[in-house]
C-alpha cells in the first residue's frame, strides 16, 4: 500500500502495523516512492547471507610475509609535518 508522507506521519502507528501483516508499505513524498517501510522480519530476510562491512574487510587477500614486514617495520612516526 502507498502512504502519503502526511498520511504515514500521521497514522505512523497502523503503517507498522500494516507493514508486519500485510508486507512492506511505501511512503510518497510529492507522489514520488521515498520509502519503505518493513516488518523486521522482512528486514532480517533481506539482510540474511549478506556480509557486513567487517567480513569484507577481514575476508580481504593474505599478507604475505614480505608485506607483513614491509607494514610491521615502517616508520611509527606520521609522515607530514604536523606544524601548520
């Protein structure tokens, strides 16, 4: 079901409610789709499987122990002079 922005604010309580029964209700901002709103059970499905931003960082390459050491000997001071 379509909510105008108004209509949504206003009856904010019956979107949820509609949203976990009926499904997802879009929201219209000058007759244009804004949002959506969800049940967290459809937002749980949606995510599912979906890897965060720390398992794409953690499931990057391998060091290799060149690089490893290449990193791990590098100056601990930053490099730009921090005098203005």
């Amino acid at each position: 079901m379509e909510w105008p922005l108004q209509d949504a604010k206003n009856q904010f309580s019956k979107v949820v409610r509609k949203a976990r029964l009926e499904g997802p209700q879009i929201v219209t901002l000058r007759g244009e789709r804004a949002a959506v709103v969800l049940s967290a059970t459809d937002y749980d499905a949606l995510r599912a499987g979906r890897p965060t931003l720390v398992d794409d960082l953690l499931s990057g390459p391998a060091w290799d122990d060149a690089f490893a050491e290449a990193v791990t000997r590098r100056a601990k001071t930053p490099s730009r002079d921090a005098a203005f």
